[in-house]
C-alpha cells in the first residue's frame, strides 16, 4: 500500500459508532445518477467493499436484487447489520467481515462493485484485479468520494462554521503532528492514482459523474464530536487513557468556536468514477 506503512485491524477501531451520525451524507441524487449511468433496475448483484456501516450498501440496496457489504471491521460490520434490520432492505444485504484482499471468497459474480473511499486503505493493485474477476462482462467498478475541489462556505448560513483548522491543531497536540493511521502513521497521507491502478487492471473509463451536494446543515456539538471519532487519524483508540480528556478539550474549543453550541456545514458534492469490465484485459 503506503511504502513503510501496514494495515492492521484497529485503523476505524471505535469509530463505527459515531460514523453515520460524524461523517456529511452523501449527495442525495447519488442513487439515482448511479441508476441511471449503470442501468440499473432491481436486479443484479452489488459487492460494496470497505462498506463500514453501510452507508452505501443500504442506500442502493433498492437498485439490486442482492447486496454483499464487506469490511474488517467488526464494530463497523455489526452497525451495518444492526442499521439494516431497521429497514425493509435488510433482507438481501449479507454482510462479511473480510479485508478486500482475502476476496473473492466465494462470494460469487457481481453486476456493481462499489468502493465508498475506501480504495485508498487496500492494496489497490490486488483488489483492482481481484474485483474485474469478480465482475461479470459488461460490469462496472464505481468509485465515489466527498468531491474535494468546491468551496464550501457557510456564507448566508445561520451559524458559525465548524473550526476545522482548531480541531486539526488540537488532535496534532494530542497525537503528534503526523497523521496517525492504526499502530503507523502516514506522513505523506493515503495514496491517490486509483486510475491508473485500474487501468492496469483492465478496466476502461472512466465515466466521471457528480451529484450536488445536501442541503445546509445545522450541526451540534455532539455531531462534530462524532465527526471527528469516526476518522481513521482521530480514532477513540488511539488517544488511550487521554481520551477523555480529548474529548473534554475538543468540546471546549467548539463551544468558544459557537455559544449557541450550533454549527452551519454544506455537504459536497459526490464524486463518482465508473470503470468498465469488458470482456477480457487489455
Ligand atoms: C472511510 S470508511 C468508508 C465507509 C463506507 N464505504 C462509506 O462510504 O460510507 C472506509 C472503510 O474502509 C474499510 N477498510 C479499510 N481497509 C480495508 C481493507 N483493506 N479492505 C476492506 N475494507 C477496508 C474500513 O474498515 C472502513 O469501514
């Protein structure tokens, strides 16, 4: 993956439980762009890798006939199972606790293959040529992400915005001042070039699509506490015994950032890349 970085299992250690309430949803179109780009009509197969708690994997379950979430995660497995049984899809989402690299695993062929951004934890070049093999002719892996190239202002919205550049400053001095990513660190980030990864691969494209983002949000105190617990480099594990005190600080500095405890954030925009399985590699 990362030249002198290893996976291990505690990378989202403990942030299952603050994930769907911490992250920004996804745009709300992104199902039906995705219906429409892939042609999707309630059959087919969907392998959703790196699902965590299902975000995805739920959110187009009404677009397949079955649904398969993978992830290593445990916490994130178990929220995904528990999320489903809430909803009337839960029937034809199986979920399994696997790393992408242990794939295929007998998991069968697939029409779409989903990386909710989590390409960039896996070895990509594995994976890429596991799933065009896991993909039937004709199927398609998607790559969607936050879009990360708008200016999101909270202009015109009613509260302060969420201070990101303090939060930064305050897990920096409670975790060092490199990125913290499981038991290593990532001083240079994740890897980007999934596209030539995917070429390699054999996939043609790709198609790039983008769905606006949410409307304003108002947020809480609470939320951006979750926000910041369900990132891999601001895990609960990896504060320890200071977690608490983490936990104290940072909701101090949101409330100096906000006395109404109340913060305006705009969603982005959803980011989608479709890739093409054809018939044999390139
Ligand atoms: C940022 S979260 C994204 C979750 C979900 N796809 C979404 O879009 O909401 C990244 C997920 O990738 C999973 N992950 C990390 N390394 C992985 C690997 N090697 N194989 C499969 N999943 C992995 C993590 O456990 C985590 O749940």
């Amino acid at each position: 993956m990362v030249a002198g970085w290893e996976w291990d299992e505690t990378l989202f250690a403990g942030t299952a439980a603050h994930y769907r309430r911490g992250r920004l949803p996804y745009a709300p179109g992104l199902a039906d762009v995705l219906a429409e780009a892939l042609g999707l009509d309630g059959r087919g197969r969907l392998l959703d890798v790196g699902c965590g708690p299902g975000i995805l994997a739920l959110g187009l379950a009404h677009l397949f006939g079955e649904v398969v979430g993978v992830d290593p995660d445990r916490g994130m497995i178990d929220e995904a199972g528990r999320e489903a049984a809430k909803t009337g899809v839960g029937g034809k989402i199986r979920w399994v606790r696997a790393r992408a690299e242990e794939l295929p695993a007998d998991l069968g062929e697939f029409t779409v293959a989903t990386f909710g951004q989590s390409f960039h934890w896996m070895d990509q070049d594995l994976v890429a040529a596991t799933t065009w093999d896991m993909l039937r002719p004709g199927g398609a892996l998607v790559h969607i992400s936050d879009l990360k190239t708008e200016t999101l202002t909270v202009d015109g919205l009613p509260h302060p915005a969420v201070p990101g550049a303090a939060i930064d400053e305050l897990v920096g001095h409670y975790l060092g001042p490199v990125r913290r990513a499981g038991r290593g660190v990532l001083p240079r980030g994740t890897p980007g070039g999934e596209a030539a990864v995917l070429a390699r691969a054999g996939f043609s494209g790709p198609r790039r699509l983008v769905a606006p983002g949410a409307p304003p949000l108002e947020r809480t105190v609470d939320d951006v506490v979750a926000g910041v617990f369900s990132m891999s480099f601001s895990a609960p594990h990896l504060f320890g015994a200071r977690h608490d005190a983490f936990e104290a600080d940072l909701r101090r500095l949101l409330r100096e950032a906000s006395a109404s405890g109340r913060f305006s954030e705009r969603p982005p925009g959803t980011e989608v890349f479709v890739w093409r399985r054809g018939t044999s590699r390139r």
